[in-house]
C-alpha cells in the first residue's frame, strides 16, 4: 500500500509539474507572443469579459496582480475547466474544441496501444522460444528498422499505397462526414472502416518497441534457473513459456511503459495529422499553424494527464504483476 | 553390498560425452563418463569447479541448452520391476509412463515430460535462483502435482502441498508467501519439497547447500538423508567438498577435467584415497578426526577444458607424475590387488602393472604432497 | 590535471591482483604452459597513466569490442555512410537545391534522380543538401542531451542525498511527461528555425539518459576507486568527471546513439509540423513541404518516400549499434553459432 501512496503522490507532482511548466512558458517566452495574440483576438471581434479575463489570467497580460495571485487564478480556472478561448476556432472554448477531439484520440489511442503491447509481447515470446530460428532471425532485422520509421512516413506511405493508388480506404476524416454523429450502426461502422488505417500504422510502428524489449526480456529469462527448473518439473511447454518465463519477461515492458506510451502518443498526434483524424492531432496543427497558445496548451495539458493516467495503470499493473514491490519497496518510475 | 547388481541398478550412465561450442574452441566438459546409481543409494559426484560435474548431472536430465551438446553415450533407467512394486504407490499414471529400461536420451518428448519429476527430480544449486520469483511456494508445488496427477482435485493438491511443506519442517501457512519473503535456508527447504512432491525414484542434488551457512546447512543435509532413509529414494549429490560426501555417500566418483578418476566405496575412499588427485582433493579440507597430516592442497589450477593436457589431464599438477603419464591416457579400471574390493576403479598409471610393479600406498602419496608443501613453502 | 597515487584504477584493471607480491601460482612453476593464456587480455594501461590516456584507452578497447560484433559493424557501416555524404555529398551537388526551375512535380530521370517538386527544385539535390543538415543538427542535439544526461545523472548518482532525491524527482517527472507535446508548446514560443528545435529537444529528453548513468553511478560511488580519490582529497568534480564518467564511457555511449535514433525522429517531426524554418534544406522541412504541396495527391511517391527512407535507414543503423551493444552488455543475448544446431536440438531437451 505504501508504494501506490507514493506512486499516486508522484504523479500527483508530475501533474502539478505540467500544469505550472504551462505556466511559466508564456510568461518567459521571448517578445510578448500573448499580447500579439490578445491583438490579434481584438481585430477578430469583441470578446466577452470573462473570456478576455480568462486570457489575462492564463497568459499574464494587462496585470498587475503579483505573480502569486496570477498563478492561482490560473489554477481555479483550470479546476473549474476554464481553459480560455481557442483563437483559431473562435468563439469556441479550448475546453469544446478538446471535448470533441478528446474521444477520438482516446480510443484510438488505447485500442492501438493494447493491441501492439498484446501483439508485440506474444511475438516477442514465440521469437524468443523459437530462437534461431528463420522466423526469429527475419524478425529481429525487420523490427529494427521498423523501429526507426517516423511514424508520419509510414503513415504517408499507407496512405499512398492503401488510400490513393488502391483506393481501398477513405483517406481523410473520422467518419463519413454526411452521416450524423451518433450510435447508430451505420456510423460506428464508418468510424470503424476509418480507423482502419491510423490504427495500422500505430500499430506497425508501435509493436516493434514492445517486440524487441520482450524478446530480449524473454531470452534472458530463459537462462534462469526457475525457467530450466520448471522443465525439470516436467511442465507442459506452455506453462513453462508463460507461467515461468513470460510472466516475469514480461516485467521490463511494463516498465518501460512510460518511455514507449511518450514515442507512441507522439506518433499518434503525426499520424493523426496525416489522415485528418479528428482527434487532437488534428487540433494540434491547427493550433501550431494559427500560433493558437491557449489551445496549444490546453491540449498540451490534456495529453499529459492521459499520459500520467496510463503511466499510473502501468504502475498498479506491475504492482498486480509483482509480488516483490507489493511490500514496500519502491520502482522508481 | 551382496545383491545382485542386476535387479538394483536404478540408473545406468554409459559413456556419456558433452561438448560446449565456443567461438575460440569446443569445451569437452563430460568425457566418456559411466557409472551405476543403485536404488535407495546415494553416489557423491566430486571434483573442483568446472570438472564437469554439474554439466553431467544436467545432462542425465536433459536440461542441456545450446552450445552444450551431447556428443554420444546413454542414460538407461530402469523402472521397478512390475511384480516387485506394490502397485498401490506406483499406478501407472501416465500411458507415456517407461515401462521398461529405456535411454532417457532418446525418448520422445512426451515419455521425457512423463519421466521428469515424478522419476527423476533435481534440487538446484542456488534456491533463490530456481523459485520463480512472481509465484508462491504453494503454487510452485500444485502445479507439478496437477501436470502429473491429473486425478488429483484442487483441495487433495493443496492438502499434499501443506504435508511436504510439513515434511521439510516449513509452517503450512508459508504455502501462500512469495520466494523473497522465505530466508535462505527455508527456500532451499521449499525446493526440497518441490523435489518430493512426486515421490521420485532418483533426485540430483547439485551443490544444494553451499550458498547457506554452515548450520543451515548441516541441518538441511541431515534432513535430506532422513528422507532419503524414509522414502527410499537415490540421490546424486553433486558438490565440490568432499568431505560432505564421506558422511552421506555410500558412493564416490571423483571428477577431474570431465572424466571420472575414481570410483569406490565411501569407506574406501577414506581410508585408501588411490588416485593422486583423489588424495589432494580429501586433505585439502581440514578434517576433524583421523591423523593430523600437514595440508598440502594440490597446487595450481584446473585445467582449460578446450586444451586439456595429454596422457593424463591431472599430470601438470601432480606430484607422483612419471614417465607414461604425459603421454598415456589412464582408464578407469579395477585396481589390481587381491585385498581390494572390486568396486573400486581408479584412472592412474600408479595402479597399472604395465608402468609400475607395486602400486604405492597411501603413505607414499601423503609423502609426495608434503615433499611439495615444503618445497613451495621455502621458495 | 592532477595526478595521485590514489587514481589509478581503470576499469578493466585486473592489475590490482597481479601486484608484485613475489607468489606466483604454483602451477606455473610446474608446468610452464596453463593452457589457459589464449584469451588476449584487453590493453591495460600503466598505473600512472594519466587521464585522458585512460580515457582514450577506455575508448579504444570499446571500439575493439564494438568492431567485433555483427550487429555494430553493419549499424556502423550504415551510419559512416550518411557521415560520408553529410560531409562531401554537398560539394558533388552544383547548384542550390532550392533554386526553381519550370520542370515541376517531374518523374525520377537521369537529369533528376529523384524527379522534382511542384516548384521544379531538384529532389536528389535536396536529399543529399538535407542529410547534411539533418545530420548536423541531429548528431550535435545528440550530444547536447547526452550532456545535460551526463551532468545531472552523475551529479545526482554521486552526491546522493537531498541533492539526488531533488535531481531523480525531475528526471522521473520528465521522463512521465510527454517530451514531443511539450517540445511542440515550447517551440511555437521561440523562433522558428533548427537552433529552437536543438534547444526544445534537449530540454525535454535528457530524462532517460540522466536516470540509466544515475543507477550507474549510484553503484560506482562505493568503488574502491572513488573511496580512494576521496580520501585522496580530490574534489568532487575532478571524481565525477575524471574519475566516475571514464568507467561510464561505454553507457554515455550507448546512450548517445539511442539519443540521436531520437533526436533525429524528433527533429523531423517537428519540422514536418513546421515549427522548423522553412527556408533551409533538411529531411523534415522536404516532409513539410510535401505534405503542404499535397504531394501525396498529386501523386509524387518521389517527394515524400526518400527523405524518410533517409531516415529510417540512419535510424536502423543506431538501432543496430545499440543492439549490438545491448548484446556486448548482456552476452545472454548474443546468438549461437548456427552449425551443429540440428544435432544439438535432438540431444537436447524440447
């Protein structure tokens, strides 16, 4: 219990982390990015007073309040879900335009990221098995390079290949765009049919990460003595493969979860960009394009707190995973 | 020691070589090896590290990975008789079960699954090393006795797994605790359980006490001979003190640089160490009764298994080293004396009529050793 | 710098135990040939030695062991080859990539190697103009996140206490956080263009480096070596970095090419989004174009798939080496010789 208490406090201060970095960048940007912002939202039309207020306080402008002050509004209106007003799709709040874009990228996300981890850790538990052998010895060179492909390369590449010269599947957008959004089967149907392709580049890209560490993790574990006892024991093959063996092979992926969800949730974002996925990708470019800080920062801190969150699952999985920190001790993240 | 050898013999190892690949030379870790394990004994392996002992006991296993390689010989087991066996404790279990005496390196996979474990069982080495870490003890034993007792219900595993914790003197409530929470002494404790939970014909020990503490140790050695007294199994006891096996053994082999140099009886081998190695190797722990002889120790080091020197591999080193013995590869064979049991063979030219009339006794050889001592301790 | 009695140990020197205590085996004496002396020992330097020998020593030996592994050399070759078109494969280019011409969105030929873009610029040309610069900046942020590794790794390693607790916070903080968002928020701030990219990259993921040499450093501090340098009285920066970083070369190392694998990914990425200057040549910046011609409507395979096959392959190259590395670290890893395997997988268990 000790160690999800100091866990929880860690993310805890890495969230607080991200949230006062947010802050502090505007304000010790070079020249006064905010100001030609706020300008630029003035020659765009009236701007409610709460809305301008909201600007104030998240960027620092035409104040006078100590920067103590500043920083807790900055905070309150972050709990209260303020998060100031997107310039680019102008009136609407960041907090909306991050609703809307949220869920796309979440289930996107996730169901990539289970399908590679499964996916890579079950090859990467057969490569090692069977090592040497052909299948082993092709794989290990094709992951690698695999491993180093920008994401937003493969996805251009599948996309020319699967999306312009065969035509085979849409290539832009989540869904249908005339059909309504709702739960209809129709339109889950062709969300579906649109997620095919962003789903397989992060896919492709991201199993080989998984792939490589779990091999390695596994032929090392082979050489333990509990692995060639538990053939000793006589055990069925596959208990030793996975009881034994990939039960605690599989401990470094997890591990290492933080470092590979960071490259994945990144080559997400490009892959998003190239298949005009409505996710937050999308929103993303649009910000950088239109030099639009608030929702710049806004989906800044959005994909932090889902990166925190799913590091934190990863931590209370390993801690189901393995009974040695179960005591006390802590893994450092 | 009067019956007949034919209806004991339990395991029979004939001629068993094992080879290591390496980039820069193959290792010959095993060399013609044979020997008979008889039921209910228990035969001590000997030697230095990297003689080749544990290598052989992995191979009568088959636990031998890549780049070990057995490069020929057999391992026969022979099951008890059907008439003799009390049917009640050996049912036959398993339709891969062997029936009849059979090279365990050459059974198919399925009969070597059905043999492991519930005829032969090894206690490895280093205990913290062969639990898994992330599985209780409990659990480690049930899943052993649901691959081999399929028959055997959830609770009737659990009611066997909490008498074995019982049997090595562990509390049934440990049943439930992860390897890093048992101490050294209680995990190789646990593995020892793991070993009985079949009731297995033959268990090789390899070195099963030396990461544990003197008294941890003798405890859990006195305890292994209890069960071995009580349920009747053999045991292959591997470890480098030779010491421990004159209290335990009934039979020795010593091993150097990958083939067995002598063989005899336990009694024997204390009172008439034949081969020089052998002799170096028993003074070379102080003991606690017997003559105070001055401890010599064998000088210099085992030898680069991927270059073992002709003739015979200990001649660098010994100190009774004459004309043959560079060049002449000593067999294991009976001695040649009338007073001497049969069962003692021994590898040397010292024994043999052809290089040397009168065989030298023990004192000669304490003699040489002394002669050596002295002469490193003045230069 | 100084030298003292006290700062002698390398790290491969098994020196120590062969001091002069006038004993030697005994085996020796009788039998002048152990059979055991076919392994060459790596080169170990006179105890005197003074620091940057034992460094470049230490430098030496890993190469020795790098260029022995299959992994590394191919990784290697890979890498010399883009080092190699970096540096002259802009001198064989005659004109300026970026001039225009009215051939546009032309097919690969002999006059265009890799055919032209909508504004008629020369593809090859830009290839081989970018890999210069994608490997400048790529290799040199590189070394700036190994060295902001290196420093707070080492220091929180070595001082332990509330110094270290402060340092491993941050380093876990910015190892959780995600460093391409963050460096994209930071970017849009600052001017365009690969000095910013550099920067916000090393800001952001110098995490990992820092926490690997971190753990190293922890279990060097209790050496012999740097208990003697301490009680030697040498300060704690001559110890940390001329004492502690040379026994730490090979994982500084290690850590350097997995950087660049990332920093090169990174940059580009970046660049694709267009936080890069858009006036100068590189890998990413043709990325950015391309994507914003709508190259990949238009048809032009030729635009888009070379830069990133550029980088792929450099990519593959550092995989590579570190592999190889990885396999160096840990020789459980390394494969078997492949002869014999048949024969053995018959003796041996399923």
């Amino acid at each position: 219990m000790r160690h999800i208490l100091r866990r929880i406090i860690f993310y805890l201060v890495a969230l607080w982390a991200s949230v006062t970095l947010n802050f502090f960048i505007p304000r010790l940007a070079p020249g006064d990015p905010a100001q030609a912002l706020l300008g630029r939202f003035e020659r765009q039309g009236p701007i409610s007073p709460a809305a301008l207020k909201a600007l104030q306080a998240a960027f620092g402008i035409d104040t006078h309040d100590p920067l103590w002050d500043q920083y807790f509004k900055y905070l309150q209106n972050l709990l209260t879900g303020n998060l100031g007003l997107s310039f680019t799709y102008y009136p609407t709040t960041v907090f909306d335009v991050i609703a809307q874009d949220i869920v796309w990228s979440l289930v996107l996300g996730g169901v990539t990221v289970a399908i590679s981890f499964t996916l890579g850790c079950l090859i990467g538990i057969f490569s090692a098995w069977r090592r040497g052998s052909v299948f082993d010895a092709t794989l290990a060179p094709v992951m690698t390079f695999l491993s180093a492909i920008p994401y937003f390369w493969l996805a251009l590449i599948i996309l020319y290949i699967f999306g312009f010269k065969l035509g085979w599947f849409p290539f832009s957008d989540g869904y249908d765009t005339t059909l309504d959004i709702a739960w209809t089967p129709d339109f889950i149907l062709s969300a579906l049919f649109h997620a095919i392709l962003p789903a397989l580049t992060i896919i492709i890209s991201a199993i080989s990460g998984w792939l490589l560490v779990m091999r390695n993790s596994m032929i090392t574990t082979l050489s333990e003595d509990y692995v060639l006892m538990a053939q000793a024991k006589g055990l069925s093959s596959r208990r030793v493969m996975f009881a034994y063996a990939a039960r605690n092979a599989i401990l470094p992926n997890v591990t290492g979860f933080a470092l590979a969800l960071g490259f994945i949730v990144s080559g997400q974002l490009l892959t998003e960009i190239v298949f005009s996925y409505p996710g937050i990708g999308f929103s993303l470019l649009q910000a950088v394009q239109g030099q639009d800080y608030p929702l710049l920062q806004g989906i800044f801190l959005v994909i932090a707190a889902a990166v925190l969150g799913a590091n934190f699952l990863a931590d209370m999985l390993y801690v189901a995973l393995d009974p040695r920190v179960r005591l006390d001790r802590s893994a450092e993240a | 020691m009067t019956t007949t050898v034919a209806t004991n013999k339990l395991l029979e190892v004939k001629n068993l070589g094992v080879d290591y690949s390496a980039a820069n030379g193959t290792v010959h870790a095993v060399i013609d090896v044979s020997f008979t394990l008889e039921r209910g004994k228990v035969l001590g392996l000997a030697g230095e590290s990297g003689s080749g002992k544990s290598t052989l006991a992995y191979a009568i296993t088959r636990l031998l990975r890549p780049p070990a390689l057995i490069t020929g010989g057999k391992v026969i087991y022979y099951p008890e008789p059907i008439e003799k066996s009390n049917g009640a404790k050996h049912a036959k279990n398993n339709a891969w079960e062997l029936d009849a005496p059979t090279d365990i390196l050459q059974c198919s996979p399925q009969q070597l699954r059905a043999f492991r474990w519930d005829t032969m069982a090894i206690v490895f080495q280093s205990a913290m090393n062969a639990l898994n870490p992330v599985m209780n003890i409990g659990a480690q034993i049930m899943d052993v006795l649901q691959t081999h007792r399929p028959e055997m219900g959830p609770d009737a595993r659990r009611i066997r797994a909490i008498e074995l914790l019982k049997l090595v003197g562990i509390a049934p409530d440990r049943l439930r605790s992860y390897p890093h929470e048992l101490s050294g002494g209680m995990r190789q404790r646990a593995v020892i359980a793991i070993a009985l939970a079949l009731n297995p014909e033959i268990i090789i020990m390899d070195e099963p006490t030396t990461a544990l503490d003197v008294v941890v140790q003798r405890e859990i050695l006195t305890e292994i001979m209890q069960l071995s007294k009580e349920f009747g199994f053999s045991v292959i006891f591997i470890t480098h003190d030779l010491s421990l096996l004159l209290e335990l053994a009934d039979n020795v082999a010593i091993m150097y640089a990958g083939r067995i140099v002598e063989y005899a009886s336990q009694d024997d081998l204390y009172s008439h160490p034949r081969h020089p190695y052998s002799y170096g190797l028993l003074n070379s722990f102080p003991t606690l009764y017997g003559p105070r002889l001055k401890m010599a120790g064998i000088p210099g080091t085992p030898p680069d298994l991927r270059a073992i020197p002709s003739g015979c591999a200990f001649h660098p080193r010994c100190p009774l080293a004459f004309e043959p013995c560079n060049r002449v590869l000593p067999i294991l064979q009976p001695l040649n004396m009338a007073d001497s049991e049969q069962s003692s063979l021994v590898a040397c030219h010292l024994y043999d009529a052809r290089f040397r009339e009168e065989p030298p006794g023990t004192e000669e050889i304490g003699t040489h050793y002394a002669a050596l001592a002295e002469r490193s301790e003045r230069s | 710098m100084k030298e003292t009695p006290f700062s002698q140990s390398s790290p491969s020197s098994s020196l120590d135990e062969q001091h002069p205590s006038g004993t030697l085996p005994p085996a020796t004496t009788l039998n002048g040939n152990t059979g055991a002396a076919t392994y060459v020992s790596p080169t170990v330097l006179p105890v005197s030695a003074p620091v940057y020998l034992r460094f470049f020593t230490g430098m030496r030996s890993v190469w020795e062991r790098l260029t022995a592994n299959k992994k590394i050399s191919a990784g290697t070759g890979i890498v010399g080859f883009f080092v190699l078109v970096a540096i002259f494969g802009p001198m064989l280019i005659r004109q300026d990539p970026n001039t225009l011409s009215q051939l546009s969105n032309a097919h690969p030929s002999a006059a265009h190697l890799l055919g032209t873009t909508t504004l008629g610029q020369d593809i090859f040309g830009q290839i081989i103009v970018g890999t210069r610069t994608s490997m400048f900046w790529g290799i040199l942020t590189g070394l700036l996140v190994t060295m902001l590794s290196v420093i707070v790794g080492l220091i929180g390693g070595y001082s332990g206490g509330f110094v270290d607790e402060i340092l491993s916070l941050l380093t876990n903080v910015f190892l959780v956080l995600p460093a391409l968002p963050l460096a994209i928020v930071l970017a849009s701030y600052f001017p365009r263009g690969p000095l910013t990219i550099a920067m916000v990259i090393v800001f952001t993921s110098w995490a990992w480096g820092a926490r690997v040499l971190r753990s190293q450093t922890l279990s060097m501090r209790s050496r012999e070596f740097v208990t003697a340098a301490r009680a030697g009285g040498e300060s704690r920066w001559h110890i940390i970095f001329a004492e502690i970083l040379p026994n730490e070369i090979s994982i500084v190392a290690a850590n350097f090419v997995s950087t660049t694998l990332y920093v090169i990914l990174a940059e580009a990425s970046l660049e694709f989004l267009g936080l890069g200057d858009a006036s100068t040549v590189s890998w990413g910046t043709m990325f950015y174009w391309a994507e914003k011609s709508d190259a990949l409507f238009l048809g032009l395979w030729w635009w888009f798939v070379p830069p990133g096959l550029c980088i792929a392959l450099l990519g593959a190259g550092l995989a590579f080496i570190n592999f190889g590395i990885d396999e160096i670290a840990d020789p459980r890893l390394r494969s078997e010789p492949q002869q014999k395997r048949r024969k053995m997988q018959k003796a041996v268990s399923a």
